[in-house]
C-alpha cells in the first residue's frame, strides 16, 4: 500500500531540484532495476508488483494501479525502485576521457553512457548546462550502464584550461578523422544538439577532428551526437 507521502516524494523526483534535495532518483523496470540493485549502488525503496526476492526489508508489494500513480511511462513496468544518489568521484586523468558541452535530450545522454560503457570510457565529463543523468529518462535510457561510469558535472572550461593532455573537439569543419593520427589519452569534446561545442571551449581545444560525409548529395546538415560519439570513440579505440 503506498501512502501519499511516497507518492509525492517519487512524483517529486521527476524534477532535478528535488532528486538533489533528497539524494534519491528513480528506477524503472525489472531489467535495470536488477542491474542497480547488483552495483554498488545503495536501494532506498522498491515498489514492485511481483517480489523480487532481493529487496529484502526495502520492499513494498504494490498493486499495477498504484504502480501507474507513480511511474514516468507511459506503460509501467512491473517496479519503480528509488536508489540513493551515490556520492561524486574524482575525475582520473588516464586514459580517454569524454566531455559533453550542453548536450540537452536525455535520450542522447543515455545512450551516451552506454556508450561509454561499451568501450571502456570510465570518465564521463559533463558542462553543468548538460541534461542531469539522474533524469528518470536518463536512467532508463542507459539500461544499467550508469552504475558503470563515473559522471561528473564540472564547469567545463577550468577543467580543459587545466588539463594538460590532447583535446579533440567534433567540428564540422574538422580534420577527418579516417586521416588523422589520433593520441591513445586525452579528452573527446562533444557539442550540442544545435549549436555544438560553445566558442568558450572551442578556444581550449587542441584538434578538430570531423566525420566525413560519404552521400552523393552531400546535403546532411549533421549527425546525431550518439551516433557521432559512437565513430569518434570506436576511432579513437581502434588507433
């Protein structure tokens, strides 16, 4: 049975102010839910309609009515699970990083850390501008891959301004990057949906690199930011 205490904090959660103010986020899905639960993620409550056998005391049977009060889709799901925020990890400067600069949609950024999770990319940079990762739609997208990335939100130009390894930034106008040497450490700037990388961090990069268009026409503005970090990463990977 759910109380209207509950259903006004996990309805709250929807909004970024409130995940932050209580330090919970939300869950949905027996799938990801699994996932997080097997992370060294931290479970505050678990609102499911079958038992999961694993929730131990922080479960709560529930009815599939109940369970549509408080879910984010459209079509819920089976549980909603709310997990402590876990707490900020310092940035390691090894290896590959990623940034983001301003990228909005969640949808993007989950399959972003997804992506970092395939190939290996343990530190996710993002702008503070950047969509938050505890977005219910955020989670949901990144099928379980959160647990997996370290996600930090920083102010994007000091850390360039004291990084002191190659930065690549994804232009347009780039050096294509089927020719072009790339390093094996350094930091993979990607930009915003509509505008790209902001002029600010544009003056901080150190190489422009661009995906080349293969189509006769030649008539495709630009791709997708997921599908161009997916090329730049399985480049850089593959150097």
């Amino acid at each position: 049975m759910l109380s209207k205490s509950q259903i006004k904090l996990i309805t709250s959660l929807k909004q970024k102010k409130y995940r932050q103010q209580h330090g919970f986020f939300v869950v949905e899905g027996i799938k990801t839910i699994h996932e997080l639960l097997d992370s060294h993620l931290e479970l505050h409550q678990l609102f499911t309609t079958e038992s999961f056998g694993n929730g131990g005391t922080h479960e709560v049977l529930i009815s599939a009515a109940e369970l549509k009060k408080i879910s984010f889709l459209t079509t819920p799901n089976k549980a909603l699970a709310l997990f402590k925020m876990p707490d900020l990890k310092q940035v390691v400067s090894e290896g590959l990083i990623l940034a983001l600069d301003d990228v909005r949609d969640p949808g993007n950024l989950g399959t972003i850390i997804r992506l970092c999770d395939w190939f290996g990319i343990k530190d996710l940079v993002c702008s503070k501008q950047t969509v938050d990762c505890y977005n219910p739609k955020v989670v949901q997208a990144t099928m379980g891959s959160i647990t997996r990335v370290n996600i930090s939100y920083l102010d994007m130009e000091a850390f360039l301004n004291d990084y002191n390894k190659p930065i690549l930034g994804a232009f347009m106008d780039g050096d294509n990057v089927y020719k072009t040497a790339l390093p094996k450490e350094g930091v993979l700037v990607m930009g915003n949906e509509a505008n790209g990388v902001s002029e600010a961090v544009e003056n901080l990069i150190t190489s422009k690199i661009s995906i080349p268009r293969f189509g006769d026409l030649q008539v495709t503005e630009s791709l997708n930011v997921a599908t161009a970090t997916a090329i730049l990463l399985s480049e850089l990977k593959r150097e």
